[in-house]
C-alpha cells in the first residue's frame, strides 16, 4: 500500500520538479515556494484515504534513469540554491536544489549508480552512511580523491541491507552537512510492512542570524553546532493528515551535527520495528526514542483518535553533559486526524531475523577523549576569547596520528567504548555493522543491527563487530561533526 505503482507518475512530477527546482516551482505549481521545491509538494499517501491538507512532510524521490528493475541510477548535483525552510529562506547548500536531497529508493540487491557532479565552491565527497559498500566507493578521502568543484564522480555499489540509510558529505563534514547536504536512502526487503502510510523524516536543526546561517565559530566545537529551528525534512514544523486509526511508519534520520532528538508523542506510544539497519526481531513499545546524530529508527504509530485530533511529535529534553539538558520541550512535526476513521493493519510477529554474532576473537579498548588545548595568541579565529580550542580523540591520538586497528577479513571484534569525557559521544564504524553487547558491564538482550550509537558520558558500552571480506581502509568516529572535525576519528584496516 505504501508506495504502489499508481503513485509513479506522481513521483515523477515530483522528480521533475525537484530537479528543475527554481525555475518551474513559479510556473507549474509544483510547489507554493518560490524556491526549492520537493518537501512542499501536495501528493497523496496511502491509497485508502483522501488527503486534503498538503503533505509538509513530502519528500521528494531521485529519478532512476535506468529501466533495469535492478538498477538504480540517479544524478545528484551538489549546489547553493535559496531554501524556503517555513522560517525564512535561506541560502543552503543541497543535493538537487532541494533539501533534504532527494530519497534514493532501492531494493536489497539491487545496483546503485549515483552521477555526482559538484558545482559548490569547494571540493567535497559523498559518504553513504550505513551502507555496506565497497571501500572505493565510501566516500572519504582516504578512498577517493575529493571531487573538486566543477568535477563529477560516479559512485557504484550494491546495496545488501534493507533499512534507512542517508548520504552526505565526508569533507569539512561539520560545515557541509550543517549548511544542508544530507539526503535520506531508504533500502526495501522482501517482506515490508503493510501501513497506511509511510514518512522518512531527515531531523535536523538550523542556527540562522539575520535570516541566514550563522557563522561558524569555535563555540560550536563542544557540544556540536545546535540551532533554534528543528527541521523535519527541511521545513519547521511541518503538517501532514491521516484518517483516524491509520498505522503510520516513520523512517527517522538524524542528520543533525550535534543535536540529540528524543522524540515522543504525547499519549500514544512509538513502536520500535527498526534500528539503523533493518528490522528489529519484535516490536518494542516505548514513549520515547532516544536518536544520536547520524542514528535511524523506524518506528509505527497508530493515529488512534477522532477527526480533529492532532498528534504532535515533539523532541524532549535529553541531558548529554555541558548542561544540555534544560531545553524546553519542541514541536518537530504534526499529525492532523481527518476524514472517515480506518481499521489499522495488523503488525505480524517476528518482524525480522537478526543473526546472533559468534564470540568474538579480538578485544579492544577505545577510549573516547577530550581536551582543551591553549592557543598560541591570536591563531587565525580560532580559539575565540578565551584562547583555547576543544579537541576531542581516541587513545591520546587525533589526526594525522590517528588510532588504527589492524583486522582480519570475516572476523567478528568486540570493541569496548570507554567514555572517559563529561558528555555523550554517537560513535559511527564506516562499513560494517555491529550489536551492543554490554552497556556498563550489563549484558544487553536487545538484538539489533546499528552503525551508530550513543555512548553516555562516563560509561562503558561494548560492540560486537561484524567484519567481512571489504578490505580497505574503514572510519570510525564521533558522528558530532565538530568532535570528528576535531580529532575524535580513527581507522580500521581491513586486509
Ligand atoms: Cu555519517 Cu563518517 O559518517
Ligand atoms: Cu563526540
């Protein structure tokens, strides 16, 4: 029901427009924006139930320019283009005009070829966060040369995991990704859901002064660039509506530097069916998620209640050290009730499968590390009043002496986390997947597959990580882009 073939042409309009973006958003009604179109178009969801109000949450789809079922095949432009955000419009840098840049939809199995083309004003790469990729084809410098402006590159790959993935820049990430350059990648199993709808929702948050992106500054280096206006697919609170009943699914992506959302909705609970990386073996019924910058989560709501009912997702406070926790309570996005109420589809039971990982061979130690460094007088910007700079690393080392670990192909690693800092740290590994062990010394239960994580201030989480046969140089780092900016970033070699 989600996405059935009657929606095609729909999603071409939609394609079209994105990609055309400022110049026939005016003339075609492709969107009420003046400018980047793609999350402000009115097409319907579900097949079941009309829906009047446009849909805020509205994102537009890459067009695969290959007619081979199994291959996907999309261009993605990196340039600056004016985004109406629904709090001003801004000159953001996106991938198509449009922001988020666009989904990237794909089957398990299938052959993904992204055409890049860079027409920013610096050189940059694209990263598929998530994805179990060949090492050529990550995205980061040690791998590519870094795509220059004016330059392309095409990226090539296939895509083993179902689960929501996203794609940004590995270059000055902190700067890049903060000014707009993230899009979702949504990868579909055999055995999807059936719902009444379905959103990916990419979360992020703007920090704008006098109506355009605030400056950089070293202030952003502790607790990652935060900003006022939360974004959901690149609008401030945006609006959708459902039939009282419908089973939504939310894709979550967080593709905030720095902030963590922790999402709830008052009075009905979230249903967890997914981590980063496919489905979870059973539903999971909680208030509220905690979702670390880089992390995704799928999860149902049920839109129970009466026409005029309105769910509000909002983002709670969460305490990640430095006094980040006394935020008030924000609206992220909301569900208007409408219309005819609807029988929600039944949720089968298992979800999925997710292999238990056999005991690993090889234990590490990363301690995850900060430290305030006195700058010389004067240093070019950086170091602000007080003349200091936060770095941030793993085992007394930050780049060029990076921690590397040496691996063997087809191996599977436990690796403990030590937060020796005040703060919370969203640890990311490139290329491979792993499970939570233990957090704190507490053997966990859960069965999930994750690529991001949360490690809490002070505490002790231990990975098991599931290595195959890519060799090649692999990333790990902080997913706060300022503390991977700064130093919090290693490397497994994988031969
Ligand atoms: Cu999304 Cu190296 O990260
Ligand atoms: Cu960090």
């Amino acid at each position: 029901m989600r996405d059935g073939p009657k929606r095609e042409s729909d999603m071409h309009v939609r394609i079209l427009c994105s990609l055309l973006g400022v110049i026939v958003a005016a003339a075609s009604g492709c969107g009420s924006n003046t400018t980047a179109v793609g999350t402000t178009d009115t097409s319907a969801t579900g097949d079941a139930m009309p829906e009047p109000m446009p849909d805020g949450l509205a994102y537009a789809v890459a067009m695969d320019l290959d007619p081979a079922p199994d291959v996907v095949e999309v261009n993605l432009e990196a340039k600056v283009v004016n985004v109406d955000l629904g709090a001003g419009v801004v000159s953001m840098w996106t991938y198509n005009g449009v922001l988020p840049g666009p989904r990237i939809e794909a089957k398990v199995g299938d052959t993904v070829r992204v055409h890049f083309k860079n027409s920013l004003p610096e050189a940059t790469t694209i990263h598929w966060h998530g994805l179990r990729v060949p090492n050529a084809m990550d995205g980061v410098v040690a791998a590519q040369s870094p795509v220059e402006p004016g330059a392309e590159f095409t990226y090539e790959f296939v895509v083993p995991d179902a689960g929501t993935f996203w794609y940004h820049p590995h270059m000055r990430s902190d700067e890049q990704v903060e000014r707009g350059l993230y899009g979702a990648f949504v990868v579909r199993g055999p055995n999807e859901l059936t719902v009444t709808a379905e959103r990916t929702v990419v979360l992020d948050d703007i920090a704008l002064a006098n109506g355009q992106l605030a400056p950089f500054s070293e202030d952003d280096a502790m607790i990652g660039r935060q900003g006022a206006v939360l974004l959901a697919n690149g609008r401030a609170e945006p609006m959708m509506s459902l039939a009282p009943g419908a089973l939504l699914r939310l894709r979550l992506v967080n593709a905030a530097n720095g902030r963590y959302f922790r999402l709830g909705i008052r009075g009905r609970p979230l249903n967890i069916i997914g981590s980063d990386a496919g489905y979870l073996p059973k539903v999971e019924t909680v208030d509220d998620v905690l979702l670390v910058p880089g992390e995704r989560v799928d999860v149902l709501v049920v839109a129970s209640g009466v026409a005029g009912d309105v769910l509000e997702l909002v983002n709670l406070p969460y305490e990640r050290g430095h006094d980040t926790g006394g935020e008030a309570e924000r609206k992220v996005l909301s569900v208007h009730l409408e219309g005819a109420p609807i029988t929600t589809p039944a949720v089968p039971a298992p979800l999925g499968e997710v292999a238990q990982l056999p005991t690993a061979a090889v234990f590490r130690t990363l301690r995850l590390q900060e430290m305030e460094m006195a700058m010389g007088g004067g240093h070019g910007g950086h170091g602000g009043a007080t003349g200091t700079m936060m770095t941030f690393m793993f085992n007394d080392k930050m780049p060029p002496e990076m921690e590397r670990f040496t691996a063997a192909a087809n191996s599977v690693e436990d690796w403990k986390l030590v937060n020796t800092t005040e703060m919370d740290h969203p640890f990311h590994i490139h290329g491979f997947r792993f499970q939570i062990a233990s957090s704190n010394g507490v053997a966990s239960q859960r069965r999930a597959w994750h690529d991001t994580i949360n490690v809490p201030a002070k505490a002790e989480v231990v990975i098991k990580v599931q290595i195959d046969d890519r060799k090649g140089a692999w990333m790990f780092h902080c997913h706060i882009l300022e503390h991977a900016e700064r130093g919090m970033m290693g490397v497994l070699d994988v031969d």
